[in-house]
C-alpha cells in the first residue's frame, strides 16, 4: 500500500478528494485516525488500493524542456513519447508523483484516456496538433494513441518525475 506523507494545511476530505477513494475508506485503512479530528504535517497514512511506488517495475520521467514523456522498465528505457506541457501562466508542476487512478474516455478535451496525478494528470487529446507545444493547463497531454498504449502497462502507483 502507498504510504502518504501529509502536507501543511490537508485534512482527511482533501486526501481522500484528491487520491479518489472515498473518506470511509480512508479511515478503515488508518483505524486511528476518525472524520473530523485534523491530521497533522508530516503525519504518515496508508493510501488504500494504490501499490507501493517501490514494488512497481514501472517509472515515467517528464521533461517540460524537451516535451518528452519517458517510460522506463527496471531501469531501462522502453519508450520516449512527445507531449504538450502546461503554458506560461499554467504551467506544469514540476516534483515527484504517483498515478492515483485512471479513467478512459473520459469524455471533453481529455482525448481517450486520464491518468490522474491527483491535480494534475497524464492524458490524450481532441488537438493533436498541441503536442510538442506548451499550451495546456499543466496536464501533460499526449497522442490518443500514446496515452493508451502507456495506460495499459502501468498500474497506479506507478512514479512519476516531472522535471524541468
């Protein structure tokens, strides 16, 4: 299971909002935490149904510079795919995430398939002609057909680096 590190101002709602799991699954998998009582920074929860980042052969390095999307198996590279990252006044974030869950076809600009980076996600397009190009809202988008050849070999939980 995930093991998630709290930050400054979260409470439980918002984690739960955030990773896509409902409250009361939340606190199942963390017995001494209840609704209502606040979590504190720094604090360690257990993120229920999402596999330990560490357990995952799988790893997704982003560079906003080159506009590349890297696919790595143990350590090797399988794949470089081009991509479309957040524009001036929306740029991408830059850090280290994990795939909290996924959706296809997920209907509007999002092309066939999300891959949600809990803000943020990984996704197609209805414009192919933006990848290559810094024009989104700080999602990384990529050619339909891309987004699902990746989502059907990483599992959530999987790394994802985000790097100038």
């Amino acid at each position: 299971m995930l093991m998630y590190q709290v930050k400054p101002g979260e409470t439980l709602e918002m984690v739960a909002g955030d990773f896509r799991i409902p409250l009361s699954a939340l606190l199942q998998a963390n017995p001494g935490l209840s609704g209502g009582q606040p979590i504190i920074p720094g604090q360690t929860i257990v993120i229920p149904g999402l596999r330990d980042p560490n357990t995952i052969p799988y790893r997704i390095v982003v560079s906003l510079s080159a506009r590349t999307l890297k696919l790595f198996h143990q350590g090797r590279l399988m794949k470089t795919y081009p991509i479309a990252v957040g524009k001036i006044l929306s740029q991408t974030p830059r850090g280290e995430f994990v795939i909290v869950n996924r959706q296809p076809n997920p209907g509007g600009p999002f092309g066939a398939y999300w891959l949600s980076l809990r803000h943020y996600g990984i996704h197609g397009t209805n414009n192919p002609a933006s990848i290559g190009k810094a024009v989104s809202k700080g999602c990384i988008r990529m050619h339909n057909r891309d987004v699902l050849a990746l989502a059907s070999i990483v599992p959530n939980g999987t790394r994802v680096s985000i790097t100038p």
